[in-house]
C-alpha cells in the first residue's frame, strides 16, 4: 500500500542474484533513531524467506519507529538457507588475514560448498536443529562425490558459517566442533609428484611450439606460462595473479605479492625469487606479445568475457602440451611444477656449496625447512648441478632421446 512501506529482496554483491531473505524499506517523518537515511527512510533486513512474514514485520517495524521503539532487533533467521545468504553477503565485505578483500573466486567456492549443504539438509532446515549425527550422513555423501581434502573443505565453510552464527548469537553451539578428530575426512599425505629436469625441458620445448586449436578460446601463452610455473616454484593461484609489474627484469626478480586478484597463502607467501636467465629471455620475448593483447595488470589474463580476468584453471592447456610431448592425458598436472621446481632447486650450488634448505623454503614461501627435507630431501634420480634453476634439451639430449623412446613404447601399448 501506497506511504505503507515494501518488502523487497536485495541483490547480493558477489552473485549479482536475488537472496532468499527480505529486506524492509520504509519512511518515518521525523526519525530520531539516527541511523535511517534522507528523510527517516529505513532499509532492514529481516532475516526471513517468507514474504508474508516479511509483510507482517514491516507493520510492526513501521509502527515501533513511528512510536520512537527504535531497539527492537529483526527477527533470527531460522533456516540454514537464509542464514547462508547472510553469511555469503557478511563475508563479501570482510578482508583476509593479510588484510586484502575476499576473493570473487573464493567466495564462490564457498557459496557452492554452502548450497549443497542446504540441498543435503533441506532449504528449510532450522539452522540450530543440526547436530553431530546429521554431520556424520553428510560427510557419508560428500566422500561418495569428493576426495578427503575438498570434502574437509565443505566441512570448514560450514563450521565457518556457524561461527559467525554464534558470534550474532543465533546459536549456542557449533555443530563442527562436536566432531571427533577421527571423523572429520583429511585429505591424503601422498608424496609429492614431480619432473626430473630432462622431463621439465622436454615439456617446455613442447609448450614452445604448442598452438591452441580455436585462437578465440586457446591461452597464447602456454610457453611462458609453463615456464614461469617450472622456473618460480609458484603455487598455481600465485602464478595465474602475477602481474606484469611483478616480473623486474632490472632487478633479476619475480615477486608474488598479495594484489585484487588473488591473496597469498600465508604471510611468508610475500617473497621475491630470482628471475633465472631461462626464464628471462622467455619473458623479454613474450612481454611485446602481452602488449598485444590489450590492456590490463595480469601478466598471463584472459579476455573471454571482454574485460580482464584472472585464469582459475590450467589443467586442460597443460594436458595438451603433455599429450603433444607424449604423455598420457592426466599424467602431468599443474601441481607438479611446483614441486618440480623445489626438486630442481636443492640441487643448485651457491657459491660452489649446496643450496641451504632455508633458502629453498623461503623462495617457496614455507614457513620452515621442515616441509622441503621431509618431501623433497631424496632427490631425483637424475641429479643436475648448477648454479642457476634450468631446463634446458640441449644439456639432456641424451636423456630426452631416452625418455622420448619410453614414452612412445608407452603410447604403442595401449593403443
């Protein structure tokens, strides 16, 4: 009714979609609550997905701020889906631990995380009617679909919610934390995968002369790109954010620092490594190249939508340069060059003596050498000293020659 107010469901800020919960949009002449807008005008979520609850609230709201009761709080969101909503919109406006704004990519994780939960406990679940033994069931589901680790990472957006659930005192206790050790999934401890250097210069030389099939959807850069993995020790997000500023060529360095594309791990993810002269000569031929292709920061962007954006997803592009090499799809992952990276570099020398471990683990932004003696302390089987990281066909042709015959009896087999 017309002076009466409305109900309306607002847009979320990091979906562009509608929420499930209503909002209050009313005026009070004369308000002196003061927190209303431009002529006592009032916009309060309520917490509720039903509109005709919501019609009902905005009454009594209207009539308590025309009668000065200005205290009273909206109601507590009652189910796990309205709840969700509330979180997801909170959460959009917070910043990280090194004080950088939530990712998009990150809260869109968490928002799938958070959807299937509600599939799996009903959309009108009461947030506070979920205990421990639902828990168990939905950890039984999510290990049917997804491995320990991304099972674990559903279980953590949901502990996550409860929380803030908690702090807003809509809760007393968080379900999560009810769960025993042993009943939480954990993702597998498997030993880290990586190339020997002959095998790393036998896909870099791939990636070289690798043309994507459709120019309008390939990534022209799978060299660089491939190379700047192998050559940095980057973890996949810190690479696919670089910017083109981060890469000095003055100062021989290549710095991952925390920008609005992406966040870093953890405060020891901010570090510089060295720009080695393989890596270099790649990206002084490739810098003209990236000029090419417009505007922006991203030192490797993607243009499908018109405006720049950050790459979330390699697997397919480095399935096709192994494939080209001779490798079998799935065999080479993006993961592995950054171990790969780590097995090549303790075997460098500084200053005619081995790497020091520290100096390794800073380059890759561990906290302590604890991670690089555990996993990387057995080198590989080929063992290349060098002063600089490198990975190059010409000092491997032998071998390369070998593996290259490997490979193709592999591929005569299971044809």
């Amino acid at each position: 009714m017309r002076g009466r107010g409305r109900v309306y469901r607002p847009t979320s800020g990091h979906t562009g979609d509608r929420v499930a919960v209503w909002s209050l949009d009313f005026t009070v002449k004369d308000c002196r609550c003061g927190k209303c807008g431009p002529g006592g005008r009032h916009r309060l979520p309520t917490g509720l997905t039903s509109r005709r609850e919501a019609e009902e609230l905005l009454e009594h709201r209207r009539r308590d701020y025309q009668s000065g009761r200005y205290e009273a709080a909206p109601p507590t969101p009652r189910t796990l889906r309205a709840y969700a909503e509330h979180h997801l919109a909170a959460k959009a406006q917070e910043t990280d631990r090194h004080g950088q704004p939530i990712t998009v990519q990150w809260l869109a994780a968490v928002k799938q995380h958070l959807d299937r939960a509600v599939v799996f406990f009903g959309t009108e679940r009461l947030l506070g009617s979920i205990a421990r033994a639902d828990l168990l069931k939905w950890i039984t589901v999510l290990g049917r679909q997804f491995q320990g680790g991304a099972a674990r990472q559903h279980l953590n957006s949901l502990s996550n919610l409860y929380r803030r659930a908690m702090a807003d005192g809509f809760v007393t206790v968080n379900p999560v934390s009810t769960l025993l050790p042993t009943e939480k999934p954990k993702g597998a401890a498997d030993e880290a995968d990586w190339l020997e250097v002959p095998e790393a210069a036998l896909l870099i030389e791939a990636a070289k002369h690798y043309e994507p099939k459709r120019d309008d959807l390939g990534m022209p850069f799978a060299y660089p790109l491939i190379a700047t993995m192998l050559l940095t020790g980057g973890r996949l997000a810190e690479v696919l954010g670089l910017e083109v500023d981060d890469v000095s060529l003055e100062r021989k360095t290549v710095t991952f620092r925390p920008n609005k594309w992406r966040r870093l791990k953890t405060k020891r993810s901010h570090r510089a490594v060295p720009l080695w002269p393989q890596l270099e000569q790649i990206l002084r031929a490739y810098f003209p190249e990236r000029e090419r292709m417009g505007g922006g920061t991203l030192l490797f962007p993607s243009f499908r939508t018109g405006q720049e954006a950050m790459l979330t997803d390699i697997r397919k592009l480095v399935d096709a340069v192994a494939k080209r090499a001779g490798w079998k799809s799935g065999e080479i992952t993006p993961k592995m060059f950054r171990h790969t990276y780590i097995s090549a570099r303790i075997q460098t020398t500084q200053n005619g003596a081995p790497v020091a471990a520290f100096t390794v683990a800073r380059e890759v932004g561990h906290s302590s050498t604890a991670m690089i003696e555990k996993v990387y302390g057995h080198l590989g089987q080929i063992q290349h000293r060098s002063e600089v990281v490198e990975y190059r066909v010409r000092q491997h042709r032998k071998a390369i020659a070998r593996l290259r015959r490997t490979l193709q009896q592999q591929q005569a087999k299971a044809a």
